[in-house]
C-alpha cells in the first residue's frame, strides 16, 4: 500500500515495539497500587470496566460525581462517593478518570500522568479527596491488547489497533474518496492519534456547529429531519436556532425514558403550530422492528448492549417514515449508526436527504460508517467537534 494511509501503518508497525505495552506489563504496573478505582460510572467506564475483565483485572468499584448515582451498582460494582474512597480502600489506590477528554495532552507512563495531570476539576476534587494516584483512563492506550476484539464501548482513546491494521486498505480507499482535502487531513490525522497516542494537530469545528458545519450546509425552514438520539431535545434546539423556529417536519427517536421524558417536556413548551409538525418517538433507530436490550444512563451515553437491563422498542427509519420525505437524517447513537443506516435504506435511496452520522463509537466505524455512505452514492466529508474524539460523517448530494 503506497500514499499517506500506507506511510502511517509502515511507521507504525516500525515502532510498534516501542509503543505496545503487554498486558503482563500493565498488570505490574498496576500492582504498585492497592487496587483500581474507575471514576465515572457511564458509558466509557463501563467499556473500560468489560476490557479490564477480559484481561483478568477487576477494579474496587466505580466512584462518580453524581450524588444520585452513590450507593447504586453498575455492572456489579458499586458506585462510591468520592470522599469515601481513601477511608473505604487506604490512600494507595489507583483512581483511573474514565471521562473523554480534549485530545490535548497524553502522557505515555503512569508516572508522567501522575505528573501532568488531566480533567484539572475532577483530577483536584479527587486529590482534595484524599487520592493521591489520579490518571485518565488513555493511561492504558498502550495496551493494545487490553482493547482488542470486542469494542463494545466508547473509548475512542483506546482503539483497537490490530482491527485498524487489518483493515487498512478499506481505509485507505475510504481516504481516497473524501470529498475535500480539509475530510482528508482530518481522517489521517485521527488515525495517526489512534495508531500513536499522538499525532498533528487535528481541525477542530466549534461544539455549536456539530450537525450543521455552515461551510456545508445551512438547514433550511422546509427541513424534514429525522434525529435518531434525539436526548433531550439539544438538536431541535440548534436546529430551530438556526432557522427562525420553522421546519417541514421533525421525527424524533430517543429509547432512554428519562431522555424521553425531557424531550417531551421541552416540546411541549413549544408553540402548538410548531408541535403539530414533530413526531416523537421512545425508540431506538436500529435495523429491525422489535425490542433491544439498552443500557440507559438517563443522560447522555445511552447504548444498545447484550448486557443492557431496559428492553427498548426499535424500530427503523423506513418504517418510522413509511415512505414519508425526509431532508437530513442525523444520527449519534452510541454505536448503532450502522444498524440504524440499514433501517434506512429506502429512505436514503428514494430521498437522497442529507446524513450526519458519528462515526467513533467503536473502532470499525471509522471506515464502515463512511463505506455505507458511498456505496448510497454520497459525497462524503468529515468533520471534528473534540479533536480525536467527537467527528461526524455528512453525506451530502447536489448541494
């Protein structure tokens, strides 16, 4: 393989020895502690929690700086007041944040994590709590086979490198076909950081553009926009924002109850011309009608999982629809882009709308979310929202 996809993976697997940690070599290094505390019992710590297991290591318990979360148990772990933990477990615990940061700073030792720091507000409160040994969860990123085979979750810090190099000619022929040269630099340099733990500086858009970059796109007040994660109502929001409260219809999905219920609130503070055009559904956007086990957070995070406790409806965007127009399609899942792009494929195929799908949740995406596109005959361009970390796919035709 020749061009810049094939230059990265040479260098990569040059330096590959000196990069890689083995699990032996983790697990050493984590036995200077009394044990391993993950903080932030959402959807990354509960990724981190399932790769540790297959590795054999098994944290204390989950601390979170939600009060309503002390006391409960997530994936047999129970979650502890921060202030507790030194008094619980002594003060040579290890505390691993499993919380996306910005992509700024990385540290390639326990040592020099301890040294440089990360979330400065949660790293100080842990500290002002009595623990000493603070890193973030990227700290293992050099296990590469601590993350290896089953990439359930959202730890797009810790990809799956051996997946990445098995499939670097889909990727390389991904790259190929961007659309834009700015889609260009920004996927090489997400591989770069994912390969390495480092990389160039990656393009970065403003949090306020995600699903609608102005350099693509203005939505315009005829929009019939389907939003799959619709959470609380914060696309609808920006959407509304951005065209003077007017739109052709809006069709919402959203299986998280409590998510569900914010976003029927904020709807109905709407006016009622404007609620009369929306369609809310409690459903995930999937592949097939029926049920799914969902692992709900009640915020942000939710995701489909074997081992999800609330069984959701799903539906698919073709039959949510039934052949009514759709303009744009948005879809941050949690992983289940995917299965809710399947769900969709008369839709896309008759109405061409605009995409905006996630395409980090899980380490196959990168190249499979962006594939799917093209092979609809799309455009297809990428934009990042959090450096390595928050990027979205549009496809786009005749704009």
């Amino acid at each position: 393989m020749s061009g810049v996809i094939g230059e990265i993976f040479a260098r990569f697997e040059r330096e590959r020895p000196r990069l890689e940690q083995t699990v032996d070599g983790l697990k050493a290094a984590l036995g200077r502690y009394d044990g391993i505390v993950l903080y932030g019992a959402g959807s990354s710590g509960i990724a981190l929690l399932l790769a540790l297991r297959r590795a054999g290591i098994e944290p204390l318990c989950f601390a979170d700086g939600a009060p309503e979360k002390w006391g409960t148990v997530c994936m047999g772990l129970e979650v502890v007041p921060p202030q507790e933990l030194v008094g619980r477990f002594g003060a040579n615990i290890l505390v691993l944040v499993c919380i996306n940061t910005d992509g700024q700073t990385y540290c390639r030792s326990f040592d020099e994590a301890l040294r440089e720091g990360g979330h400065s507000g949660v790293h100080q409160r842990l500290h002002d709590c009595g623990c000493a040994n603070v890193v973030d969860y990227i700290a293992l990123r050099r296990c590469f086979a601590l993350f290896r085979g089953d990439n359930t979750g959202n730890l797009p810090s810790c990809p799956d490198v051996d997946c990445l190099a098995e499939h670097r000619d889909q990727i390389a022929r991904v790259y190929e076909r961007l659309a834009d040269g700015r889609s260009k630099e920004i996927y090489a340099n997400v591989l770069t950081f994912r390969l390495f733990g480092e990389g160039p500086e990656i393009p970065t858009l403003a949090q306020e553009e995600k699903y609608f970059p102005r350099e693509l796109f203005t939505p315009s007040a005829g929009e019939h926009f389907v939003d799959c994660g619709a959470f609380d109502g914060q696309t609808l929001r920006d959407l509304l924002a951005l065209t003077g409260n007017r739109i052709g219809a809006y069709y919402a999905l959203e299986p998280d109850p409590a998510n569900f219920e914010r976003l029927e609130q904020f709807a109905a503070g709407l006016p009622e011309k404007l609620r009369a055009k929306m369609e809310l559904s409690p459903c995930a956007a999937w592949s097939g009608a029926g049920e799914i086990p969902l692992y709900a957070l009640h915020g942000p995070g939710s995701f489909a999982a074997p081992y999800g406790g609330t069984q959701a409806a799903a539906t698919t965007i073709d039959g949510l629809l039934g052949g009514r127009r759709a303009t744009a399609i948005k879809m941050n899942i949690e992983g289940s882009e995917l299965a809710a792009l399947k769900g969709a494929e008369e839709t896309i195929r008759r109405w061409k709308p605009k995409l905006m799908a996630a395409g980090y949740h899980k380490t196959w995406d990168f190249w499979e979310v962006p594939e799917r596109m093209l092979e609809a005959g799309y455009e297809i361009y990428l934009r990042s929202y959090m450096h390595h970390l928050s990027f979205v796919f549009y496809g786009l035709e005749g704009y």
